[in-house]
C-alpha cells in the first residue's frame, strides 16, 4: 500500500482534487510532490495508450483521489472549454493533446493544489516555496524549449526535489538533538535563548511583512501596476541597459541592488532596509544573474556574491558595456573599437564577434542586434551578431528604444511607438514627445513631455498613470521599485514603488 499524504487522513471516500482544495484549501509541498510523482508514475505505464492522444484528462477535476492515497483518473472527458488553462498557450485547439501537453498540465495542477487559483500569472505572487515554484516553471514556461520535455523528467525532479526535503529534515533533526543537549547546561541555554530570539526576530518579520505586503497589493483595488517580474535568463532590463553610463539597478528573486557613488547597496524591496555591499567600486553596468551581482570597472569585468561577500574579476581582457542576455556573456566596447565580445563564462576568454559598430541603445535579441544608427540619421537598424544582414527597421529620427517580448518601443520627439521587430505594424502609445522606454511584463516606463515626468501605460497601452510627476533624468525599474534621477534635486539618486508610493532620496554610507 502507498504511504497516504496528509490531507487524505479526513477521508472518507475518495474525491477529486477540485473538492479537496475547494473545501479544505491549498495542500503542502510534499503533498503536492506525492501527487504529482503518481499521476506521473501512472502517465508512464500508459505512455503506450493510443487513446492518450486527443483526450486531455489532467484536471482537478478529473484526478480522483482515495482515502487510502491512490491517485488515478477520472474516466470521462471534460469539455475543451473547461480544459482552457490546462493546456499550453502555443496549442493548435485541433490537436488538444499533443506531446509535452501533459507536462504543462501537471505545472498548471501543482499550482492549483498550491494556491487554489488556475491563473499561471500567480505563481510568483502565491508560491513561496522556491523549489515547488522552480518545477512549476519548468512544466508551464512560456517558450515550449523550457519546459521538462516529458513526464520523465518532472518525476526525475520531483524525485529530486523531494530528496532535499528528506536531507533538509535529517538536519533539521540533528540540529534538534545538538539544541536539546546544549539545554542540559543552564548558562548555555540561557544564553541561547537569547541570540536565538534575536536572530529569529529579523527573517520572520521580514518573512511576515513580505507576505502581508504581496496579498495586499493582490487585494488593493486599483490600477494593476506591475513591476519587472525575476528573469534568470538575462542579468538586468534592455530598458536599464539603455540609460547613459550603463544600468544602475538590478533585482534578485529576494533583494534589489543600486550603485551609488562608488557604493553598491542591497534593499529589502518590502522594508526598505538598506546595507552597503561594497564601497568604492568605481562600477558600472550593474547585473544580477546566477547569484552573483556583475559590473563594470575602467580595468576590467568584476563580480560579487552578495551572500558571502566573495569578490573575483571575471574578465580582465577587455572592457566595455556589459550585457548578459539568454544565458549569454557580451561585452561592447562603445567608448573606443565599437567591436561586440562573447565572453565564454568557463575560461572567461574573449570572442568578437563583428567589426566596428557605431550605435545606441544596443539591444541583444537572441542572435541578433537592435540599435539606433546616430551616423545614419538616429534611425533603428537590426543585423546578426557578427554585424552582416543590416536592415533598417524604422527611418524615423528616435532618441532611445528597447525590445521585450517580440515587440520593439522606440521614443523620440514624435512620441513612443511600438512596433513588430521587422518595423511592421507601428502603433502610436504617446504622441508627447519621450524617451527612455522601459518595459516589463507589468507595464510600459517612459519619460513624458517637456516636463519630463515618469509615466507608466498598461501592457495593452489603454491605461496611463504618472509615476513622478516631478523632472525625471535616467531611470532603472528593479523588482517593484524604480530608481531614477530627480532633475528638481540637482539629478540625486531617488527612489519609488512603481505605483508611485514611498519616494524617497537615496543615500550613501557617508552621508548616513
């Protein structure tokens, strides 16, 4: 007999999933890995099945579970309607079940098992756990290239996820046993007491404030303003990488990151709470990717753990305008050669890529170059990595741009445009004169008319809000916040939630 998961000990009959959540709400991390390790288990044994194909059955309600922990499916077929959500966005509706579907519906079950919603867009905001949401993602991925490719491999990591648990709990054990005999000496327990409290304090405050805050942000009706959602493929925004002198500001999955005067700082993007990582760097170019924070010097490429404080050069050869883009190293010697470098992360040697290439707002889109042509008329051009294939894109005269998500905004002094990358399809969102486009899965950036106030559009470019309405120069968004230079304060550093709130300067250790 299977061991039973916990949420199954109130059963009395066997139910589906829709009922267990529905009435007796969200299930934990090892039930959720129990689940879906035997719906995965019994895929596999019917791999061979012909009548799999065509009928979609990964649902919550159409996964049966028994008081005794068996899982299997229902035997019926839901609508296709129903099945909407379950199934992946690139889905030709005349084929609901082709390969890799399966993979996607399970991402989508262990999220509603998880957070009782069908949405994939609240995986983030609901999923605390890192290494559920990290399988979550890699069975939901919007590139079907990301995904598990089958349900071999999500139970592989289901299998390896649920190991850690079990290690995690062996230590947690022999951490139990050290504190109970260390209670046998009075002075040392006292003692312990103490610190423990005082250690404690801090990450459950943090922890607790962090969730209260992201539900009542959920909760707060309102504009949907969002900020720029975690991406581990690419070390910071194409829109931060176009502001003069580099980004400025990057965001982890937990912490946000400013360079300010020599100094790099880490935030707690919810209290605030700022402390000094490294002084007198001299930095630029500011990424996160991989748990390291990378910059810029005149000598060379350096990084920097933020947990441990370790700090190493990982390039001394060349340096330039840093870009980390799909898991890619590149550096773009702008100031003097113009030539762009891949950068083997391995042995840190060097690769050029193209000749000299004179542009502006240098936007790396997989193997291709987006930029704006100062020596042709400031117009935008495209061409492959090694600078062959120039087309131009749009003949019009633009001050900057950036590319996300297929689609390319370019300001300038007729407004802000978006248009397809090939230039197609044009689409006027502001007709004021702007600059400094900055977009992210929560929304359009932007610096607007003469009075250069920062304002934010909705994704479907329909709803406008102003950010700062005072004088805005360059501006980074990191997370939730956005650092930007107050031109009414003689251009110093602030900082503000992207809905407009908290705005406040940012300071140095000195001036602390």
């Amino acid at each position: 007999m299977l061991p039973k998961p916990g949420f199954t000990r109130s059963l009395k009959h066997e139910r589906t999933l829709a009922e267990i959540v529905s009435e007796g709400g969200t299930l934990r991390r090892r039930d959720i890995l129990f689940v879906i390790r035997q719906l995965c288990l019994r895929l596999e044994r019917t791999a061979d099945d012909p009548e799999r194909r065509g009928n979609p059955r990964i649902h919550p309600r159409n996964v049966i579970v028994a008081a005794n922990g068996e899982i299997r499916f229902a035997d019926r077929d839901l609508p296709l309607a129903v099945m909407e959500a379950w199934l992946p966005p690139e889905l030709d509706r005349s084929d609901p079940c082709p390969p890799g579907s399966e993979v996607y519906a399970l991402g989508m079950l262990m999220l509603y098992m998880a957070t009782g919603k069908e949405h994939k867009t609240d995986a983030e905001a609901f999923v605390r756990n890192r290494s559920l949401l990290s399988l979550i993602e890699g069975c939901t991925a919007f590139d079907p290239g990301e995904r598990f490719r089958d349900c071999t491999e999500v139970l592989e990591a289901v299998r390896q996820a649920e190991g850690r648990g079990r290690l995690l709990l062996k230590w947690l054990f022999a951490l139990l046993a050290l504190g109970l005999l260390a209670g046998l000496v009075y002075h040392g327990w006292r003692e312990g007491s103490r610190r423990g409290a005082l250690a404690g304090e801090r990450p459950g405050f943090i922890s607790g404030y962090a969730s209260g805050y992201e539900q009542g942000l959920a909760d707060a009706p309102g504009l949907d303003i969002g900020g720029a959602p975690f991406d581990a493929a690419n070390g910071n925004l194409p829109g931060n990488l176009a502001t003069v002198g580099g980004p400025f500001a990057a965001c982890s999955e937990t912490a946000v990151f400013v360079l300010l005067e020599g100094e790099i700082q880490q935030m707690d993007p919810y209290t605030k709470t700022a402390e000094i990582l490294k002084t007198g760097a001299e930095a630029a170019d500011l990424h996160y990717y991989e748990g390291w924070l990378y910059y810029s010097t005149a000598e060379a490429v350096c990084r920097l753990n933020p947990g441990t404080g370790r700090e190493e050069v990982f390039c001394d050869r060349q340096t330039g305008k840093l870009h980390i883009s799909g898991r890619q190293f590149y550096l773009h010697d702008d100031d003097e050669t113009g030539y762009l470098y891949r950068i083997n992360p391995e042995d840190r040697s060097l690769t050029q890529l193209n000749g000299a290439l004179e542009c502006r707002c240098l936007n790396i889109v997989g193997e291709k170059l987006f930029y704006i042509a100062p020596d042709r008329g400031n117009s935008i051009y495209s061409c492959d990595l090694d600078g062959g294939s120039s087309r131009l894109i749009s003949g019009s005269s633009y001050d900057s741009l950036c590319v996300h998500a297929g689609k390319l905004y370019a300001a300038g002094g007729n407004g802000l445009i978006r248009m397809d990358l090939d230039g197609a399809d044009p689409e006027r969102l502001s007709t004021l004169p702007a600059s400094c486009p900055n977009v992210t899965d929560g929304g359009v950036f932007y610096v607007s008319g003469r009075g250069r106030s920062l304002e934010w559009l909705s994704p479907d470019g329909r709803t406008g809000y102003t950010v700062v309405p005072t004088a805005t120069g360059s501006f980074n968004v990191a997370g939730q916040w956005i650092f930007y230079h107050n031109d009414d304060d003689g251009g110093r550093l602030w900082r503000v939630r992207v809905n407009g709130s908290d705005a406040a300067r940012v300071t140095t250790a000195a001036a602390d």
